[in-house]
C-alpha cells in the first residue's frame, strides 16, 4: 500500500516545482512522484506511463487538481475508470479522494468537463487574441522569439548547473536573470540530453 504522486505542466518553459512541492506537503516521497511535460488532451506520456505501471491494487494516486490527469474529459474518464478497477485510491488535493459511487461519479464528470470546456475557451480566447494582433498590428509576430543570442548567453551553462541543485527563484536571483529565462535555459539543456 504506496502512495504516488503525478504531476504535469503543458510546456517545457512552465515549473513542475509547485505542484511537486504540494505533493510532497502531503506525504508522497520524491522518489514516488512522477512527471511530464506534456499538453493534457493527450495520455501518452513517459512519466505518466510509468506511473500507471507502477501503481498496484490498495496504492494511491496523488494529484494536486483533477486537470492533471488529462484536460480531456473522456480520457481522464478512462483513466479514473481504469485506476478504480484496480482498487487504486485517487487523491486530489484539491477536491479530496474520489470515491467510485454514483455520486463520486456524477461530480467527477461535471468537474471535468468543466476543466475541458474552460481549456476549450482559453484557446479560443488566444486564437481570437492573435487573429485581432495580426490585423491590427504590422509588427506581429507568431511564436517564440529565439533567444540564444541573449545577452546572458555565456551564463547558461552555469545556470543550468546551478539549477540543478536550487530553486528557479534562487537560480534567477544568484544570476540576476528572469525564472522564464531560468526554465528557458533547463528546456535547451534538457533538449539537447546535456
């Protein structure tokens, strides 16, 4: 009888920190605690996936909002569905331990397709954003400026490094650099298997 933890970002650029830190507030050990960075409305994940095969009857999952588990309701269904046949215990920290009766049930559904229907608007919402910017704006640009050629180029090992072992917060303040350009500076590092 084990607890885990799951947590997930949607992009390389966002922190996991938070979520990891809540997990561990709540008991799961750091060694059981699984991650991904990855978009929800996909369950196709390397930490996700191991998590899954990890996980044994009476063990219990732990995550910090139901939107974790995926951001399409269907899936998250299916996930839910798949851990409680096995006798797998489901802890949200934000909703506490769903249960498999009707009720458990009806509010989960209602909950989730809450989370996908407000995913679904904030993509609207952007893509309305960007449509507005390209007509309005001559200077729009799509996209992620590439900031290799920034002007803290010659840092980055020694951020990366620095990361390794301290928060974003400290990494950013002991190099006078933004947390963005710290988690920029994990996602090359980590892309190019350094």
């Amino acid at each position: 009888m084990m607890q885990y933890g799951y947590a997930r970002v949607s992009t390389l650029g966002q922190s996991l920190d938070n979520q990891v830190q809540d997990l561990r507030d709540n008991g799961v050990l750091k060694k059981n605690i699984y991650t991904d960075k990855y978009t929800g409305t996909s369950t196709d994940r390397v930490g996700f996936q191991k998590l899954l095969d990890t996980l044994k009857s009476d063990d219990t999952l732990v995550v910090t909002k139901l939107d974790r588990l995926a951001r399409n309701t269907r899936e998250a269904l299916n996930v839910l569905n798949e851990l409680q046949d096995k006798n797998i215990k489901i802890n949200i920290l934000n909703l506490g331990l769903i249960d498999n009766s009707s009720i458990g049930k009806f509010t989960t559904t209602v909950l989730l397709a809450v989370a996908e229907m407000e995913r679904d608007m904030i993509v609207n919402r952007t893509q309305e954003g960007k449509k507005y910017a390209k007509k309005h704006n001559p200077n729009y640009r799509e996209g992620r400026r590439t900031r290799l050629t920034g002007k803290n180029k010659d840092k980055y090992p020694a951020i990366y490094e620095y990361k390794q072992s301290h928060t974003a917060e400290e990494t950013a303040k002991a190099f006078n650099v933004s947390i963005r350009t710290v988690f920029y500076v994990q996602s090359i590092f980590k892309d190019s298997g350094k």
